[in-house]
DNA sequence: TTCCGAGTCAGG
DNA sequence: CCTGACTCGG
C-alpha cells in the first residue's frame, strides 16, 4: 500500500502480528482488532466499520479525513502498546531468535515477491480454455446418455442419487449426510468396470482445471503491472508454513497432464528465464535428523534415491533389486510416518487390511526403531509441556492431546507428531528466502525471487545471470541449516514454470 | 442478495 | 498432517 503511494518502509523493527503468530502460531487469528481487544482490551475500528462492506463499501481514499485518521491513529497507538505487551514474553520464551532472525527479516523478501508478480502467458490459457471446454461438453454428453438422464454433475447429492440408486451401483463409503462420491470411491467403481463413474472422474478433473485456474486465473492478472500478484500469508498457518491466497498459488497443479499444460503457462519476462529450486525430501531428511536414527541417516548419506533406500531395508532386500511396488510401498509408509499416520489411515491408501498395514508398520519401525522413539518424544513431550516444536524453536501448543474425546486426542497426537517436521521444513525455507534475497542484491543481480512453495522457490533472471543465481541458490538453501544429512536441493533453469523443474 | 457448512480437490 | 478455492444448497 505504501509502495503504490511512492513510500519505501525501512528500519521496521516490530510486528505484533508477527510476535503474537510466532507466540502461538494456533492463534484463529493474529488480526490487530483482535489482538487488540484481547491483550489490550480496547476495541478498535474494523476495517469494515469505516469503509462498509458489501454493495456499499466504498473506498479508502472516500472516507473522511477524521474518519481515517481515528481508523490509523488509534491502530498505531495499539502496535505500540502490543509491543510492550508481546516483547517480554518473547524474551521469555526464547522466541526472540525466530521473531528477529527469521520472520521479521521474511516480511520484506514477501513484500517484494508480491510486489513483483509473475506473468501468465494469455495464449496458453485461452487455448486450454477452449480445448478444456470442448472435452468437458463432450463428456458431459457421454455421461447423460450413460445415465440416461440429465443432472448437475457438480452435485455430489444428485450425482450419488444416480450411481447408487438409478445405476444400483454399490456404496463404498459414507459422509455426515449421505453417500461419497469422491475420487476414490469413484476409481474403485470404475477399477469394477463400470463407465459412469470414469467419466464422471475425467469430468470432475476438467472442472476443477477449468473453473479454479483456466477460467480465474486471466482475471487475476493486474491490468496496470500485467501480472498476478498473490498475497502471501505469514500468520495463517499453525506450522509455520506461508499460504498463498487471492489468488492461491502455492496449489497450482502439476501431477497430471492438463495440470502440467496449466503450469507451461506460467513464464517469465520476456528474454528471461526462470530458475526453479525444490528441496530434496526436506521433511524425512529433518525426521532422519531430529530423530537421529541411524539406519535413516546412513539411507540418506549413501544417496540415491531414499523411497527405494528405506524399501531396501524394510523388505530386505539389495537396493537395487526392490521393485517398483516395494518402492511404492516404502514411499508410501515414508509419508504416512511424516504425518503421523496409524495403521488406519495406512490401510485406507494402501487399499490393504488394516492387520497388514499393522504388521508393515510394525516391520517398518523394527527397522527404524530411532524414528519410533522420535515419534513418541514429540507426544509425550506435548503431554508433559502442552506444546511441541521446530528446529528454531517454533512451538505449537497441542491442547487436544488431553481431550477426553479419543478421535480429538488422536488428532492430537498426530499433530505433535507431524508439525516439528513441517515447521522445521518451513523455518528451513524461510531462512533460505532471507539469505537468497540478500545475496541477490548484494552481487548485484537482478534476478528476482516471484514464489514459495513450501518446499521450492520460482525465481526469474535474465540469461545472463543464470548461472550465478543458480548456485546461489543452491548453496543458500543447502546451507540453511547443518544437519546429521546432507540438505540437497536442485535447481532447474526454462522458459516456463513447469519446464524449468528439473 | 448474502452467508455458511459440507463435499470435493488442487498443492505441499 | 498443512493449506485455499470452487460448487451446491439451505
């Protein structure tokens, strides 16, 4: 906002958001008016209070000076007054290092990244419009025929009527209010051989394609800038984490042939290039870290490829004569022991019995016995303490792991488990993004840093900086933290997002 | 017309 | 496990 106005902010040296998001990232809300009206107990205007909202907001340059100047005086009055609140307890609690070493320092690299924008290439998203369009309008047609009668396909209420009581098809799963017509029943039903249910699959990816990113995402485009300039959030995620919105585009798709054509539509100025950097299996490289186990930590020092590593060793088998299923399965339980989940949840993606899933599990932690003990730590640790936390001391409070309810608990303790991993991985990038941003303009370059996505950084450069920009890159984010395992990250240089991804 | 919960699905 | 957006329907 106040770059738009010609003024450069400098020397900001408190954010209560901030201090209030790194003093408990679980917070609903780190809004002013409501860290105001809790810390402070005064209340503040809202936004919506001066400017209305609805049909009837008007803008902010229309308010009355006196009405404005009450809206910004009495905000600034209550930054002030947050700091005294907030400062001790950083102190206290240690916090001080995070606030003022990685996230007041982030504010600006954000700043600038949304100032930048990126540019979507209109052709190719005009082209997938009118090529999306026609697919979808012919299945569409398919599907009624099959059907034998005309219905909302975007009404999971209407559809479930049709498959399971015109078609008879079986039911496979339930939701709160009725039958599931998700992807996965969908794809059992037609692994069964029924038709309606492929089309309807094929359908349902279309549509999300068209309606979510063809169709918004030209719209999004800044008329005056001639790029898309998201909002990144810096106190939205309980992990750590950023999220992307308005539009999102840290969820800009990419597993499945359609989605990669959308992500060629992303591209750099013109005669630029982008140079894209993902980290390397950042979380399981924290689990084989934190967790100092020594089978994961010689997986990772020996190289190569970590899903078929750990296959290696859970079937017992030489590396390289695991087979494609046994590296599925390793990949598989690898991220279900990231994210805490039990033979339950195991069972349900394998497809398997959950006794089967028990024993894999089972066999899995005999073999990393270290990442068990891991796992266990960070539980009781938010039992005894009633939080968990990162690498750089990031913590997230866990109340659930008391509650009587034993779904809740268990949510609980997946949490405990899951989040020192995802929000270490996040303090990991954040310090990344500071030091690249520095880098970059202390060599003088003019590459530019346009997005995060968690675990990858989207740059732009001219092709005569390539080469710098790429090995600062990768040198900054492998060094952002010293681990018992190597940090890898690879860097892959293109005219477009997708293409310039390794 | 507007809001909100539910279902679904895009990414990590 | 962590998000945000779209659609439907009350």
């Amino acid at each position: 906002m106040l770059r738009q106005a010609g003024i450069e902010l400098a020397g900001v040296t408190f954010d209560p958001m901030i201090a209030s998001f790194v003093l408990d990232p679980g917070r609903r809300s780190h809004a002013i008016e409501n860290l105001s009206l809790e810390h402070l107990a005064h209340a503040l205007p809202s936004y919506e209070d001066v400017v209305g909202k609805g049909k009837n907001a008007q803008g902010f340059p229309a308010i009355a000076p006196s009405v404005a100047g009450d809206y910004s005086g009495t905000r600034s009055m209550a930054v002030l007054a947050l700091q005294a609140v907030f400062q001790p307890f950083l102190e206290r609690m240690a916090a001080e290092p995070l606030f003022r070493g990685i996230e007041m320092p982030l504010i600006e690299v954000l700043v600038d990244m949304e100032w930048r924008g990126i540019a979507i290439d209109a052709e190719v998203f005009a082209r997938l419009g009118r090529e999306f369009q026609e697919e979808l309008s012919t299945l569409v047609r398919q599907i009624y025929a099959a059907a034998g009668e005309e219905f909302n396909l975007n009404s999971p209420k209407q559809l479930g009527a049709v498959l399971f009581e015109k078609l008879q098809l079986p039911v496979l799963k339930k939701t709160k209010t009725g039958v599931s017509t998700d992807a996965d029943v969908l794809a059992q039903l037609a692994a069964m051989g029924h038709e309606v249910p492929h089309l309807i699959l094929e359908h349902r990816e279309l549509q999300k394609l068209l309606s979510t990113y063809v169709d918004v995402l030209p719209g999004a485009v800044n008329p005056r800038t001639g790029r898309i300039h998201t909002t990144f959030n810096q106190t939205g995620a309980a992990t750590g984490r950023l999220s992307s919105s308005d539009p999102n585009l840290q969820n800009i798709p990419v597993r499945s042939p359609r989605g990669e054509a959308i992500r060629r539509g992303f591209v750099p100025g013109p005669e630029w290039v982008f140079v894209v950097a993902d980290y390397s299996q950042i979380e399981l490289r924290l689990m084989a870290h934190m967790s100092e186990d020594p089978a994961f930590i010689a997986a990772f020092r020996r190289g190569g490829d970590i899903h078929r590593e750990t296959a290696a060793i859970i079937f017992d088998v030489p590396a390289p004569e695991v087979t494609s299923e046994m590296r599925a399965r390793a990949k598989t339980i690898n991220f279900a022991t990231i994210y805490g989940q039990g033979p339950f949840a195991l069972a349900k993606q394998l497809d398997i019995p959950q006794q089967d899933a028990k024993e894999f599990i089972a066999a899995y932690f005999e073999r990393f016995a270290g990442v068990r003990a891991f796992l266990d730590r960070q539980v009781e640790h938010a039992r005894d303490q009633g939080y968990v936390e990162t690498l750089f001391g990031r913590r997230r409070y866990i109340p659930e792991i008391k509650d009587k309810n034993f779904n809740t608990r268990a949510f609980g303790e997946r949490t405990a488990q899951n989040s020192p991993l995802q929000g270490s991985a996040a303090d990991l990038i954040k310090r990344a993004m500071i030091s690249i941003h520095h880098g970059l303009r202390a060599q003088g370059l003019e590459a530019q840093m346009l997005l995060q996505v968690h675990d990858e950084l989207v740059f732009e450069a001219p092709l005569a900086e390539v080469d710098a920009v790429r090995d600062l890159v990768k040198r900054e984010m492998e060094s952002a933290a010293d681990l018992l395992v190597p940090l890898v990250a690879d860097v892959g240089v293109g005219p477009n997002w997708l293409d310039a991804k390794a």
